[in-house]
C-alpha cells in the first residue's frame, strides 16, 4: 500500500505509522465527565468502506496526515496534512464562543 506524503511524494506503508481514527472528537481537556473520556478512549467504530485516519511518516518528514482509506479495500482517496484537514481545537473553541 502506497501513502501520499504532500511533503515527500508516494511511499511504502513501512513508513508510516498509524496513528488513530480521525473522526473521534476529544472532550475538552477542563471536562470531568468519565463516560465522555472513557467513550473517548475505549469505543471504536469497525466501519466497512471509507474511513478518515490518522497517520504518521514517521520513517520520513514526521508529518501527521489525514487519510482517507477504503477499509475493504486499502485504496487511499485523499492524504492531506492534519493542520490542513481540520481546524485546531484553539480555532474551534474562538468559533463556538463568538456564535
């Protein structure tokens, strides 16, 4: 399986190391509620088809990436940069306090 890293172009998976599910949202850090901690760190989806993970090059620039991968059958869609795939929880906190 072949990763596109946007830094240094396609590269084996050996390079790579996964990192997570990209579509959890962690609870905000200030928050005591267990259910939504242990949620956040136990439960897992086993979805059939495309997914959003997180992957790292860690045997090359040390990028984070967001991957889109079909988990049927391994084909990847799109690789982007974390930074640029979704806002940072910063960002998102400004946005939820001017609404």
């Amino acid at each position: 399986m072949l990763i596109s890293c946007p830094h240094c172009g396609p590269r084996d998976v050996s390079e790579f190391t996964y990192q997570g599910d990209g579509n959890r949202v962690r609870p905000d850090h200030a928050s005591t509620d267990i259910g939504a901690w242990n949620a956040y760190v136990y439960d897992r989806v086993n979805i059939a088809g495309e997914h959003n993970e997180i992957w790292q090059h860690s045997g090359g620039c040390r990028m984070h990436l967001s991957v889109t991968r079909n988990t049927l059958t391994h084909k990847i869609s799109s690789s982007t940069p974390v930074q640029a795939a979704r806002p940072t929880q910063k960002a998102a906190r400004k946005s939820r306090t001017k609404a």
